[in-house]
C-alpha cells in the first residue's frame, strides 16, 4: 500500500522536531536554565507544559517510560528550574541546533517561510480537536514564535504530540501497555532492544515478563514477532495514521505533497549530519 500523503507530510518533516532530543544544544540550554542532568532536562522541557507537575501526568501521557523513572526527576527539578525556564530552553535549543544544522540561507530562505506557512496551518487545524488528546491540548497553549524556523519546529512539534496522543488511544484499544509497545518494536528488527530498555528505564527482569506475556498472547515468536504480531503492529500504525490525518485535511493531498517537498532536504540535512543519532544519548539522557 502506497503511503498517503497525510501520513508523508509528517513523516518527511518530523526530523525537523525530533532533532532536538538528539543536540548537543538541547543540555546546553537545560544547564543553563538550572538543570545540570540532561536526562531530566528531557522530562522537564517537554513536560513544563503541564506546569510545575509531578510524575504521574507526564507517565501517563509519555506512555513507555517506566514510572519508577520519572519519578525520580519529577517533580524534584522544579526546586532548580521553572516550566517557563525549560519551554524557553527548549525553544532556544531548537534555534540554535537548526541553524547549525542547515546554515543561515536556508533559515532565512523561501522555502522555510512556506513550509512554516503549511505546518502552522495544518497545527492551527488540529488545535480545533483537542478532546481526547492531553499532551498536545497543553503544548497547543503555547505561544507561536515568529522566526519561520522556529514556528516551523513548533508546528511540527504540536503536530508530533497530536500523533503521538492518537498513537496511544491506538495502544489502550490494542491492549498494549507502554512497556509492551516498545517490547514489540524492538522485536520489529527496527531499533536495538539496549538502547530502548536503558533510555525509558526498565529492568531486565520487567522486559523479559512483558515479552513472555506477548508470547502467551501469540504475539512474539522467541525473540521476534509472529505474524500476530506484525498484524497488530499494523493495525495500530494504521489507527494512528487516521486518527492523526484529521489534523492535515485542511492542507489537502496537493498541500501536504507540497510540504513534504519543501522539508524533505531539510530533513536529509539534519539526518546525514547526525542531528537523530541515538548513540548521542548513550551517556548523556533519554529521550
């Protein structure tokens, strides 16, 4: 099945977000908010949004990350930092990393302004259908930057959490847990199993009963999922591409085709320069 062009316009333009999990300019300016800990600095400047909160929220909405994990950051940062503090960091990170990463002419260029144009568009949409998505409805309070490379990152970020609140109701009606959807996207052969357990906290022992329950359910074949399993993975990638197109009907077929082309040697920029490398936060935080 061909990809959409809903579900293309995000793919194609989300490294534009995601890279700011990835810099060096993310701790940077975490550090000098007041958090020295980069891991959470990650906690803290995503979800500042929900202001001076404790771990339960932000658990619950980031979905995979162990509690136990959030809880030991949470809500002790807020003695060393404010919400306010880390959303500007963040912002700050993500101008910074930016314009390293794709140089002064294209932050200022044409095609900047017209893909921030169409993303704004597109976030301003999904603001419209808050209901039944906690992470994004708070992050969709924020203020627009002005910079069009920044309103770019913001777009696309409101456009992310959008996603991602879909991606767990799709998880919740599967029946899948947090630890139990990153189980099987490890044994999808996509990401490595020490990478994903270490970055959102959970122990062997907690890994190897969440597989050996998808076993029971018919879900994982030894190590690597059954045809059960890559069906289920299916479904719910699928419920989630639909439960997330609503927020790009506004743009059209043409509109999202056009937003795609406009970000996709962005996104190759920052991608073959390394700006989404995992191996960066093996010692530094999760993400």
């Amino acid at each position: 099945m061909s990809e959409s062009p809903y579900r293309l316009a995000w793919r194609v333009t989300e490294p534009i977000h995601a890279m700011v999990y990835f810099v060096p300019e993310a701790p940077e300016a975490y550090e000098r908010a007041g958090l020295d800990d980069a891991n959470a600095g990650y906690f803290a400047s995503r979800g500042a949004v929900f202001g001076a909160c404790g771990p339960g929220i932000v658990a619950a909405t980031f979905y995979n990350f162990n509690p136990a994990l959030v809880a030991t950051m949470l809500p002790a940062v807020w003695a060393k930092t404010t919400p306010a503090a880390m959303l500007a960091a963040r912002l700050e990170a993500a101008g910074a990393a930016l314009t390293r990463g794709l140089g002064a002419a294209t932050i200022a260029g044409p095609e900047m302004a017209e893909a921030a144009a169409l993303a704004r568009t597109a976030a301003e949409a999904a603001a419209g259908m808050p209901q039944g998505r906690p992470l994004f409805a708070a992050h969709a309070e924020l203020p627009w930057p002005d910079e069009p490379h920044l309103a770019l990152f913001h777009a696309q970020m409101l456009l992310r959490e959008f996603r991602g609140d879909g991606h767990v109701a799709a998880l919740l009606a599967a029946e899948i847990s947090g630890l139990e959807a990153i189980v099987l996207h490890v044994a999808s052969g996509e990401i490595d199993e020490r990478f994903l357990r270490g970055t959102r906290g959970w122990s062997r022992d907690a890994w190897a009963a969440a597989a050996d329950g998808l076993r029971a359910r018919g879900l994982l074949e030894g190590d690597g999922l059954s045809d059960a399993g890559r069906q289920l993975r299916a479904v719910i990638e699928e419920r989630t591409d639909r439960l997330a197109e609503s927020a790009y009907r506004v743009l059209g077929e043409t509109g999202c085709l056009r937003l795609a082309e406009l970000t996709r040697p962005m996104s190759r920029t920052l991608v073959k320069a390394g700006f989404l490398n995992p191996a960066s936060l093996t010692s530094r935080r999760s993400v």
